[in-house]
C-alpha cells in the first residue's frame, strides 16, 4: 500500500517538530532547574566577595575574574591564528596536498578529549616551559582547543561569500589583500563571529584542561602567572567535594547566565553590522 506523497511529508514534518521540541524541552528544564536552585543563593555580596572556608562561605569574585582572564587570552591567542588560517586556506592557496594535511591536523585536533590537552598542557606549559600553573598556562591550552572550530567556521564563512564579490573587487583594481580585508572578511563576519562565541562558550565550561594547567587556587589573580580557578572549575569542585551545594547552584546559574548573556550580545552586534554593511 503506497502512502501519499503528502501525507509523508506531513509524517516527516511532524516527526521533526516532536524531536526538535523534545530537545528543547530537555535544554529548558534542565537551565530551569540549575537556575531555580541557584538563583535564590546569587546576592551581590555573592558576586563581589572572594571565597571562605574552602567556599562553604563567601563569593566568587576571583573565579568570576580568573574565568574572564583565561577566556579571554584564549581567544585573543586563537582568534587571529584561526582567522589567518582560513584565509589561507580560501584564499591564498589552491587545494592540495598541503591543505588536506592542515583541515586533517584540525580535524583531529577537534577530535582529542579535553583531558589529553590539559595533559599536553601541564607538561609543555607548565613544566617544560616553566609557566608553572597559571592564566598563562590555561589560556594557551585552552587556544589549541578551540583553535579548530575557529579554522572551520571562519573558513565555511569565507567560502560562503560569493566569487562575483571578488571578481568585482579585483575589476576596482584592488590587491588581493585589499579584497580579502576590506570585502570579503566584512561579508565573512558573521559566519567568524560565531565560531568565536562557539570558542567562548566552550573556553568558559571547560573544566578537566583547566584543572591541571590554571590550577585551582582560591585567591584573586593579579597577573597571569598566577594561578586561578574557574567558574566551570569550582562548581565542578564544589559539587564533587560536598561542600556546598547552594553555593555550586549559584555558581552553575552565573555560568548559565554569563554564557547567554555572551551569545545574546554577540548575536545583536552581528545582527547590527549585517544591518550597517547591507
């Protein structure tokens, strides 16, 4: 018996509606549930305080500070390296064996636990380097992390940008560097801006590379050679220890907001210079 055409797209449709919703349905009970347990506990004296008796007391202020510290100097390490390689790649080289070799190097780079950087981290970084347990030392292992995701997104943006843009850059008489920064990088940048906050989101939830390369100190850091914990970091501790689980909700919902907060915000100034540039 052959069923309609219609009826299965309609199936189809259906079927697709009831998983996308039951994904999302999941996302927002879990988001609730951290948000409703911690939300109670998050007082600004909770947010500008530094942290008591192991953090059974007190704030998160240096966590808070050590979290921007690190994500920060991962993107900035990896940003520009990321960018430059998919210019590279788009632009200034045909498809060869030496382009394979580089996505395959990102491909697999993508592909290693978080455990094996933070292993390769505390040994080069650290130890063979003399960093020592440090922002430094975290920052750099957390930018060959998120280092692959920035090649691919800003690559498949490059792509995604059509050739009449160049062919009509290259009529104008520019160089090929005034069409790649001035043309196609402007139309690209949405597509990069992604892959930066996709870097960002993973560099603040990042726990295990973290734990053997920044450390776990409670204090604030005032440079970059000191060590410092993370948010991801101390509510994963503070939840596996016991010690205060109001206290690890809280710090899961500062997370969860922050990270939001990061994507909304990325998000308008992207919406905003499609805007300007159309």
């Amino acid at each position: 018996m052959r069923i309609p055409p219609r009826l299965t797209q309609q199936i189809a449709v259906t079927g697709m509606w009831i998983l996308a919703a039951g994904t999302l349905g999941i996302l927002v009970f879990i988001i609730a549930y951290v948000l409703a347990n911690g939300l109670p506990h998050v007082t600004w004296g909770f947010l500008t305080e530094s942290p008591q008796s192991m953090g059974r007391a007190g704030g998160i202020l240096p966590m808070i500070v050590g979290t921007a510290w690190v994500t920060g100097l991962a993107v900035l390490i990896a940003g520009p390296i990321g960018v430059a390689t998919a210019i590279y790649l788009t632009e200034y080289t045909r498809e060869g064996r030496m382009t394979s070799i580089i996505r395959f190097g990102a491909d697999c780079l993508a592909g290693i636990p978080s455990i094996i950087f933070g292993l390769f981290g505390f040994v080069f970084f650290a130890i063979t380097l003399g960093m020592g347990l440090s922002v430094l030392s975290g920052a750099l292992t957390l930018a060959l992390m998120v280092l692959p995701t920035i090649i691919r997104t800003s690559e498949e943006a490059i792509r995604a940008v059509p050739r009449s843009y160049r062919d009509v850059s290259y009529g104008l008489g520019s160089t090929r560097w005034q069409m790649v920064t001035r043309v196609v990088l402007r139309s690209a940048l949405p597509g990069i801006g992604t892959g930066i906050v996709l870097s960002i989101g993973r560099s603040i939830s990042e726990t295990a590379a973290l734990m053997l390369t920044a450390g776990s100190a409670l204090g604030l850091p005032h440079t970059i050679f000191d060590s410092s914990r993370t948010l991801a970091l101390h509510f994963y501790i503070m939840s596996r220890e016991g010690i205060s689980m109001p206290n690890a909700f809280a710090t899961a919902s500062v997370l969860i907001i922050a990270i939001l907060a990061i994507n909304l915000a990325a998000y308008w100034l992207m919406q905003r210079f499609v805007a300007k540039v159309a």
